[in-house]
C-alpha cells in the first residue's frame, strides 16, 4: 500500500468498523496501488477520509441497510475473511439469493457519498479540452457528421488536419497522465509527456495476447471466466512490443483496454473507444485527443474466437469499411461525449471539438462563453482552445 493518508487510516481500523463487503472489495482495488493512476489515489483517499470523518451516529445510519442484507446473507468471518476479495466471494456473492439487493443497497449508499465527493473535485475545477478526430475517405460530407450531438457548427477557412492541434500536447506544464491521445493509425506523432496509446503500434503485443488466449483456452482446461480472467492478469506487455511497458500503470492499463473490452484486439475503433472511456474513467485527463481511423470489415467467426487474428482464421482478404466505419463513429461520437460528462471535472469547464481530417467544418460544443463566432482559421480554433486552457 503506497498511501499514507489509506495506510493511516487501516491503522486507525477503518476497515473493520464498515461492513465486511464493502470494505474488502475496496481494500482489493487499492492493494495494487502502484498500477492506479493519481486520479484513482485521489479518489481513494478522499473517499476514505469522508467514511473516517463521518460522525458516528451518521456512519452507523449509513450501512445500516448494508448491514442487514450482510446478515441475510450469511455474511461471517469463515466466508468472508477481511482485508482479502477472491473468487469465491465473487461466486457468494453471485450465488446467493440476496444478491440484487446487496447491489441496490450498494448504489444507494454511494448515492449519497458520490455527491460530496463530486462537489469537492468541482471546487478545483479547471479547463479541459477534448479533441475527437473523424479520419480522411469517410463517405459522406460534413453535413452527415455528429449527427447525434448539440453543438456549434463551425465553418474553416481551410481543411482541418491533425498537425492543427499537436502543437497544444507540447506546451509545457503538464502532470502526469493528463494528456492523452488515443488513436488508430498514427496519426500523431510521441509528444513529450503526453500518453500516447496507438492501436497499430500494439500490433505485437495484441497478435501475442490472441495467440496466448486460444493457447489457454484450448490446453488449459479453463473454467470459467473469473479463471480465464486470472490467467489473463499475466500476459503482461513486453519492452519489445511497446514504449509504454516501461510505466506499469500504462502496462497494466493497457492489457486491461485489450483484454477487458469487447472486440479491442480486433477492431481499430473498438479499441480506441474504449481505451478512450476507460482513461476518462481512470485517469481524469485534462486534455484528450481522441483519433479514429477507418475499420477493416469484420470476418464471419465464432464468439470463441473473440481473440483470434482474423488475418490468420480467415482466408479471405482483408476489406476496409469505410460505410461501417462511418456509422459506428455516428454513435462513438455520442459515447465519448457522454463519458466525459458522467464526471464532475468535465462539467461546464470542457470544450469538445469534434472535427474529420480533410473537412472544412467541424463541431464544438462547449461552455456559452467559449467563443467561436470569430474562428476561421484552424489556428485560430487552436489559439482559443490554449487560452482557455491557460496554456
């Protein structure tokens, strides 16, 4: 554990006065501290200094329910150990007949935490930008783009290019792990101190990952999913197959992006969707370019092989899907935007720019006094997004 304020707090037995449910499924996030981002030590701690500071009449009022359901349950010490979280309590939780309840007790004890918590991160708030990038060879014109988003349409001089911006992941100031770019293809070059997760770039380590899941599913004799998800832990990413394996947090984070979500291994936007939620969720950037690129069609397979290379499973060539890739960004558009929102550091401080590579309108939605009544030029969009970001 590499908090003091957490360890502190352990001390103090925390962790044995809430109830045994909640407080081992926390002590199981933070127990591999060193692969969380600040954003998710910040979290932590402000959480569990709130449960210490509750007055005690109010703490006990807070997990009474909690406590009730634990009890119907059949919660104790011999099947429930503290300060541990394993498969078999999964598969208690799972298996018992309380089960919906415990999670509706669950969010509505965080119903009431998430609020204070939200309004202590939005007392520091600070300007954000998010840039989400269409790629070039799309089938329609900018009158069919971010069809499902409010926003000020915004005609350019020119066509945007990624150049545009690239220089604003080059200011200096930056902390770690609050500028990202997540793209498909490339597009951007390594800026320095800025995270960048590039899907073709990965292209080693994913072919390894596929190859390593059908070896353990077909040799292994593998359970279950939960089994399958710990033999997963261990395909870690190598120094040969990316810049990044040298950050443990980027290391970690990155085989959960292509082992956790649906279709990342095989699918260019896929993964940079989700990549895109899950460092929004995770990591709380203040800055975010998000670059997709145009996606191959899919080739007929099985759910089993949800890992496989389709390059070496399927004899049939490769088709890029510039319709379908158009049609799934229509609603990633939509994804991305409401992700960002869910939080408390994006609200009414973030300006959205989602333009198309090659096009000369684009879309922002941002703040009423973000003002764009006088941009023409690409530059010119870049000009006000710096100042409004203090750069």
């Amino acid at each position: 554990m590499g908090s003091p304020v957490i360890q502190a707090l352990i001390g103090k037995g925390l962790f044995d006065q809430i109830p045994a449910t909640f407080s081992t499924f926390f002590f199981e996030q933070i127990k591999d501290w060193e692969t969380l981002f600040p954003a998710e030590h910040a979290y932590f701690e402000r959480l569990f200094t709130l449960l210490d500071q509750l007055p005690q009449e109010e703490a006990a009022e807070l997990f009474a329910a909690l406590r009730e359901v634990e009890r119907r349950m059949g919660v104790n010490e011999k099947n429930w150990p503290r300060k541990s979280f394993n498969l078999d309590q999964v598969d208690f939780l799972n298996r018992n007949a309380h089960y919906p309840e415990w999670r509706k007790t669950i969010a509505a004890i965080f119903a009431r935490i998430d609020p204070v918590l939200e309004e202590q991160v939005r007392r520091q708030g600070r300007p954000r930008a998010v840039f989400v990038l269409a790629p070039e060879d799309l089938p329609v014109g900018p009158d069919r783009m971010w069809t499902r988003l409010q926003g000020r349409r915004v005609h350019l001089a020119q066509p945007f290019a990624s150049a545009h911006i690239a220089g604003l992941f080059t200011a200096d100031g930056a902390k770690p792990y609050d500028r990202w770019i997540i793209q498909a293809d490339g597009t951007f070059p390594q800026p320095p101190g800025t995270v960048l997760l590039d899907y073709e770039a990965l292209t080693a380590y994913r072919r390894r990952l596929m190859s390593e899941v059908q070896r353990i599913v077909e040799t292994e004799k593998v359970q279950g999913p939960r089994e399958l998800g710990a033999q997963l832990k261990k395909l870690r990413l190598l120094a040969n197959e990316g810049g990044i394996a040298q950050d443990p947090v980027l290391a970690e984070f990155t085989r959960s992006v292509l082992l956790a979500g649906n279709g990342t291994l095989l699918v260019n936007n896929t993964f940079v969707e989700w990549a895109t939620v899950q460092a929004v969720r995770r990591a709380r950037p203040t800055m975010v370019a998000v670059s997709f690129g145009i996606r191959n069609k899919m080739k007929p397979f099985s759910s089993l092989l949800i890992y496989a290379d389709q390059e070496a499973s399927s004899p049939i060539p490769n088709q890029v899907d510039t319709l379908g890739s158009y049609i799934d960004l229509e609603v990633f558009y939509q994804y991305v935007w409401q992700e960002f929102e869910k939080y408390a550091e994006y609200q009414r401080n973030t300006v959205y720019v989602f333009a198309a590579l090659g096009m000369d309108k684009l879309m922002v939605v941002a703040p009423p006094d973000f003002d764009t009544s006088g941009v023409a030029q690409p530059e010119q969009l870049t000009h006000q997004v710096a100042a409004w970001l203090n750069l």
